[in-house]
C-alpha cells in the first residue's frame, strides 16, 4: 500500500457507509453516545491523503451532513473546514503519533468541530443541549478511532 | 508558499460559509436545499432499512394466538370508535347550524395524509423525525403533524420524497393552547424532555388543575383548533411570582410512534383560519 493511494470510489463509498451508520435509528439509551462517524472518516482522509482531501473537501462534507440532517447549509461546513485546516497541521505529527495519542488528539479535533457547529446551530435558531453531555461523542469517537483507521487502512488496501 | 495555501483556502471557504449562512433565508437557498434533498432522500431512506427489519420481524413471527388476541381487542375498539363516528355525525351538522345562526366563518374541511416515521434525528437533544411523505405529496412547511392521541409537531422542511417534523417538546417549539372547557389560553412550550411541556405566562390567579385536558387554539393562525395536546401534571401557586409554574404532559407517546397524519392545509389557509373575535 503506498502512501497516498487514494481513489474517488474508496472516499465516497466510505463517507456513504459513514453517513448510513450516523443515521440508523438507535436505542434512546445509546444515542448520546454515538460517535461520528462521517467525522472520523474524514478526518482519516485527510490524515492520508492530504494531497487530495484539504479544507475544501472536507468542507463540502459538512454541506452534506448539513443536507443530511436538515441544518442550514453551512453550519456544519464550517466546522468541517476548520477541523481540516487543523488536521493539515498537524498530520505530519500525527501520522508518526502511536495510535492512542492519535485518538486523543483526533477526539479534542472532534470536539473543536462540535463546539463551533453548536455555536453556529444556536445561532440559527435549532435547539442544543446546554449539558456537557453533548461532548460524549467526541469520547466515544476517540475511542473508535484505532478500529476505524485499521479497517480504513484495510478498504484502502482492497482497491 | 505551498504551505500557505491551505490557509487561504480555509479564508475562502469561511467566507463561503458566511455567505451561505447569510443568505439562508433566500429563495433560491431554499431551492438549492430543496435540489439536495433528491440526493438525500435515498439515504434516509436506506438508513431505515434496518428497522424496518426489525419491524418485519416483530409482524411476521408472531403466534396464532397473540394475533387472535389482537384482533379481538381491534373488533372492540372499532365498535367503540364506531359508535362516537354515529353520535360525531349528529353533532357536526348541529354545530354547523348553529356557526351558520352565529355568521361565523365556516371551518376548513380538512385534509389528512398518513406518513411513517423513517428515522430521528441523530442529536438526543433535537426531537425532530424524518417522514417519508415529501412534496409529491403536497406536504408544506408548517403544516401540522397528529398521531392517533392528538397533535405533535409541526413540519418544518420537505424534501421531494421526505420531509422533517418538529415535535412539540423540542425547547424552541411553542404551540398556543387552550384549557378545553374553561377557555384560558395560553402557550406551550417545549421542554427536551419527550414526555413534559412547560405553560408559560400563566397567572397566578388562572383557574388550571391537573388533569385539565390542552387543546390546540388557532390563535396565530398556524395549528388548527382544537386538537389535544396535552395534560397538565404539574400546577404550582408560587406568590412571590407573576405566574403560575405550570406542567403538562403530551398525550402521545412520543418515543413509540411510528405513523403520524399530517394535516393538508394550504399555506395561504394557515394565516386566514383564525376566526373573527366576539
């Protein structure tokens, strides 16, 4: 596998598959604890592939999570694009991290991207939670991420 | 300076973002949405596919004699259900009578459509589902959502093939009601919690006990009148405060639906149905 092996079919796929698992209906238990999903594979994207996927796709990402949940456009493409430019900064970092270092820092990426959709869901008028249990999936994310990235490494080996 | 480059496109897309947020309110934004919804609606679609496994499940591996069961307690139901149609009958031509004796507006005859609820929306906090009726449907924004109990949300965007509703216990959802049989009106809003309302500005001296039954009012011109909304649990007189503390709960279950009515009511007939004041 080299290095930057990337092809349109593996990007979409996996942010289509991605978005699926964001949407499937839960138990009302575990919903505060879904991780999210089309996030981590973004960021996997960039991680890789940065020659590719930069700020502008990862922005057009958001304007489809926004599409998807029915937000008005642009609130979570924001987010998006400013988790990319993050992302951009640091992937020489953390490509050579060891792999819960990685979930850390992905994890306060994830909740940097939450923080300034929440802000910009309040603004436009949808309701928010006020408790920091907002913020789980940004744990739970963290967590999943070391299984994410081996089964994306694998996909991408695939193609 | 190739480094730099991310930069200015983080700049740029910003002001992309800012333009859209900006413009949110415009109609051919709201076109653009409407042209995404086509890429979308398969998606939601899909995504419910797993549920409706489970659904599948449950309704075809059941015994004979549940099914039996079920059945005779539907007959029942519809014997009940059928007397109140006889006895309705009689009543809506009184009332209709009567409306014509008092020169009041005739009320709209209305439409329903059936929808099922194809997913939730994926933030615990938001109380927001997805139905699978859209536009080819004649589904408009605003236009009020019922279950079987009485009314419980109000759509808020369509798509072609889907459209999402708010439920009435999301914190930015308001619907004015009216206590059924004293007339004391009043504003219900949403708690985030799916079985709790808060009545807000209701005054301390506002004759309301538990178990007054809410009913939609019309005042606002967007919910249709007289829809049970829901119960109030909660009545508490605090004198160093202007109003009452004052909660209700919804009268469906709202966590356990899966088919909703949509009431058909043109945009132009939200804002004209309220009816003239004595």
């Amino acid at each position: 596998m080299s290095a930057s092996s990337y092809s349109i079919f593996g990007l979409l796929s996996s942010l289509l598959l991605a978005s699926l698992f964001d949407l499937v209906q839960l138990p009302s238990e575990l919903l505060p604890f879904r991780p999210h999903f089309v996030v981590l594979i973004l960021i996997y994207w960039l991680l890789f592939v940065p020659a590719y996927v930069g700020v502008c796709s990862a922005w057009l990402v958001g304007l489809w999570v926004d599409a998807l949940r029915g937000d008005v456009l642009g609130v979570h493409a924001t987010g998006f694009a400013l988790m990319g430019y993050c992302v951009f900064l640091l992937y020489q970092r953390l490509r050579v991290f060891p792999i819960w270092q990685q979930a850390a820092v992905i994890g306060l990426l994830i909740a940097m991207q939450m923080v300034s959709t929440r802000t910009l869901l309040g603004l436009a008028g949808r309701s928010v939670s006020e408790s920091f249990g907002y913020y789980w999936p940004a744990l739970t994310s963290a967590f999943i991420w070391p299984v994410c990235a081996n089964l994306m490494h694998r996909w991408r080996r695939v193609q | 300076m190739r480094n730099s480059l991310p930069g200015y496109r983080l700049l740029m897309m910003m002001i992309l973002s800012a333009t859209l947020l900006v413009l949110r309110e415009r109609a051919f934004m709201q076109e653009v949405r409407f042209a995404l919804g086509y890429i979308v609606d398969p998606v939601l679609y899909i995504a419910d596919w797993p549920q409706q496994l489970l659904i599948w499940r449950q309704e075809h591996w059941v015994t004979r004699d549940t099914l039996q069961k079920n059945n005779a307690t539907l007959r029942q139901e519809v014997l009940l259900l059928s007397r109140h149609v006889e006895k309705m009958a009689a009543l809506i031509t009184e009332n209709e009578r009567l409306r014509a004796l008092l020169h009041s507006s005739e009320r709209l005859s209305e439409k329903v459509v059936i929808a099922e609820i194809i997913g939730v929306d994926a933030d615990p906090y938001r109380h927001e589902m997805i139905l699978d009726q859209g536009k080819n449907v004649g589904i408009q924004e605003g236009q009020t959502v019922l279950d079987a109990d009485g009314l419980i949300g109000q759509v808020i965007h369509v798509n072609a093939r889907t459209s999402r509703a708010l439920l009435v216990t999301d914190p930015v959802h308001a619907v004015p009601i009216q206590i059924n049989d004293k007339g004391i009106r009043g504003i219900a809003v949403g708690s985030g919690l799916l079985d709790k309302l808060y009545l807000t500005d209701v005054p301390n001296t506002a004759d309301i006990q538990i178990g007054d039954l809410l009913v939609s009012s019309d005042i606002g011109g967007r919910f249709p009148f007289g829809y049970p909304v829901a119960k109030v649990t909660l009545v508490n007189h605090d004198a160093g405060k202007p109003f009452a503390r004052v909660e209700a709960q919804p009268l469906s279950k709202l966590d356990r639906i899966r088919h909703v009515l949509i009431l058909m009511r043109e945009q132009s007939d939200l804002a004209l149905d309220v009816e003239p004041s004595e």
